[in-house]
C-alpha cells in the first residue's frame, strides 16, 4: 500500500490502524517510512528501536565508533521546520541528525519564511522538499504533518516526514523516548510488562499522553492510573482505545493513593497556551497534582518518576536529585532514541546493527 494509491480525502477518513500500512517503508521491513503517530510502532519495531538506540549509544563512546556514525549519513540533509516554540524536542533531533552526520537547515518561525507573505504551508513543504531529504516538523495544527506527508508522497520527490508534535494530538517521538526510558528503568528487574504507570497533570490537553498511553498498548498488562483535576482528566478517545485492547486503568484524583501503586509516574504541565479563554486554566485547582518529597516517599524503590518537560512547579526540584528522577535521562534517551529513528527511516538499522565497533 502506497500514499500514491489513495486520495487524500479518502486516507483521512482511515482509522489510525488503517493508515499504518500506508507510512511503512517501501522495503516493507516494518520500519515507518513517515512517523505521524504512535500507532505506527508495535511492540517488534519499538524493541528493535531501542536495541538500535542502545547500539548507536555505545558506538558513539569511541572516537573511531563517533566518527564511522557521523560517516553513515553524511550524504543526507534534513529540514527541521518548527512552527511552535520547543527547545529540547528541536535540540534533539538535531543532535541525533549530527551524531549520524546528517546536515540540517530550520525555520522555526514561520514569520520568518514565506508562509508571512502568504505562502500556503504546501507550497511551504514542497520548497523544502527540493532542498533536504527529510522533515522533521512541529506544528500546532492537528493533522498537518500527515497531510504533508500525503502531500509529498504524491510530489515528484517523495521524502520522509517525522512529527515532533501535532497541536494537542501526538508527539511520537517524544512517546519513543519515554517508552525507551521505562525500558532502560525496567531491564535488570523484570521489564515493563505488568507495571503500573500513573500519568498525572493535564491529561486532556498533553500530547505525549495520548501517545504514551497509546504505546504503553503494546506491552503486557501494564495498568494506567489517569489523575487529574475533573476539568483536564484523559480525554475518552484514550481511554475508548483502553477499552478496546482490554488494558485496565483508572482514573483519579488522589495522587498519593496513585503513587503507592505505581511503578513510573509520569508528571505533566498544564498545557494553558491551548486555554479558550485567558486565564482560564488559572481557575482551575491543581494544588493537588504536583509531586513533591512526600510523594516521593511513597514511590517504590525502583520505581521511577518522569516528565516530558518543561516542568513548571508539577515536580518539587527537591526531587531533582533522587536516582528514582529520570526526566533529565529521558532528555539524552530521547537523543539518542531519534538518532536511531532517523538511521531506521534511512534503512541503515541493519549496517548499525552489524557493524564491527
Ligand atoms: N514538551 C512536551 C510537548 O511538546 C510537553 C509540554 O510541552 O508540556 O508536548
């Protein structure tokens, strides 16, 4: 199945399961060729993921392993287009694009591209397209990643698109690298399958949430307690996906209870840049949904605490320095979990795998 052999109306009518086939590599080795969405990645590709990232990460220890890695990619040019404000997510693809020698150009600005003079963001990405041989893009509009993969497919050159985060909707990498963290937390004590996971904060609004719970799916009976003040609880399309995969969870809003049973939880910022009205989030009560040392005393001793980042006050900074605290961990994963996305896209996970350092 090809975007090539779909109209463009008739592809955003697919359920997301649907559509997956469709974003795969031509090879067909199961590897997404687009990254739109974290439905793309079954429990075979995010373990080949992360033995790949785990396998760049200790390449890259030797200076003669750093060099060969910057050698693998060095024929490649990637775009990173960002029209919503990010620091880590955009610093880290390009960290991943420089540790496997891809050259990269950004707009981060759309005031500062042609898009101000009136330039559709079609026109946009086809320019682009006759540049670079990738995008990776943030937008605050839901879907537009997946129409400009649409779009380029069916252009005279096709190249790979990755989102690194849609409006309220998704941000598969940042998923990627949150599932390569609790990974990491859980290889040498039994692994991720029948964990809990707590998700805490603005779950109605927060992005890495839906795509987090969504991969969390792919692993055995892991339990997810949702808590939250009413007004920002997990929206139903989560848990209707809950629903349909049998996966237990519950939703809450006592967060100590939560932490007693929970192996990682994940803190999350209330997300009011998307408020209707200004302030509104304000109004809303959350006293009760930030972490602080007392929580912490109630959390498992291997258990683990994340955030997606940037944090505001949901996490103590008296936290910061417990071994339990893996945020700043989950920023270097997430480097090194793109790096291995990118050489995937390329079809280099194979050379990666095999080679001799
Ligand atoms: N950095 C994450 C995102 O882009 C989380 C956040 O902004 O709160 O969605």
């Amino acid at each position: 199945m090809k975007l090539t052999e779909i109209g463009w109306n008739e592809f955003k009518a697919l359920s997301l399961d649907e559509k997956r086939p469709y974003l795969e590599r031509e090879e067909k080795d199961s590897l997404p060729y687009h990254t739109l969405f974290a439905q793309q990645f079954d429990r075979g590709v995010l373990e080949r993921l992360c033995a790949l990232a785990n396998r760049i990460r200790f390449i890259n220890k030797s200076r003669e392993g750093a060099l060969y890695l910057k050698s693998i990619l060095a024929h490649k040019r990637a775009m990173l287009y960002f029209s919503q404000p990010s620091s880590r997510t955009f610093l880290s693809h390009l960290a991943a694009c420089q540790i496997l020698g891809v050259t990269t150009g950004s707009v981060r600005d759309a005031a500062t591209s042609s898009e101000f003079k009136g330039e559709s963001k079609e026109d946009s990405i086809r320019t682009f397209s006759s540049y670079f041989d990738m995008i990776i893009m943030r937008s605050p509009e839901q879907g537009l990643a997946e129409k400009m993969a649409w779009e380029l497919s069916n252009s005279s050159r096709s190249i790979p698109i990755i989102n690194a985060g849609s409006g309220k909707d998704q941000h598969p990498t940042q998923a990627l690298l949150d599932i390569y963290t609790l990974v990491r937390s859980f290889e040498n004590n039994g692994g991720l399958d029948g964990r809990t996971v707590v998700f805490c904060g603005d779950l109605l609004r927060g992005r890495t949430v839906r795509s987090l719970s969504y991969l969390l799916t792919r692993f055995k009976s892991v339990k997810q307690i949702f808590v939250a003040p009413d007004e920002l609880q997990v929206p139903s399309d989560v848990t209707a996906t809950l629903e349909e995969n049998s996966v237990e969870f519950e939703i809450s809003s006592d967060l100590k209870d939560a932490v007693k049973k929970a192996d990682a939880v994940y803190m999350t910022r209330i997300q009011d840049e998307w408020d209707a009205s200004k302030g509104a989030s304000a109004r809303i009560d959350t006293s009760a949904f930030k972490f602080n040392e007392e929580h912490l005393a109630l959390l498992k001793k291997e258990g683990c605490l994340l955030h997606p980042l940037p944090r505001r006050d949901e996490i103590s900074t008296s936290c910061d320095r417990d071994p339990r605290a893996m945020y700043w961990r989950q920023m270097r994963n997430g480097m090194w979990i793109r790096a291995a996305l990118i050489a995937a896209t390329f079809g280099y996970e194979r050379e990666i795998m095999t080679c001799g350092y």
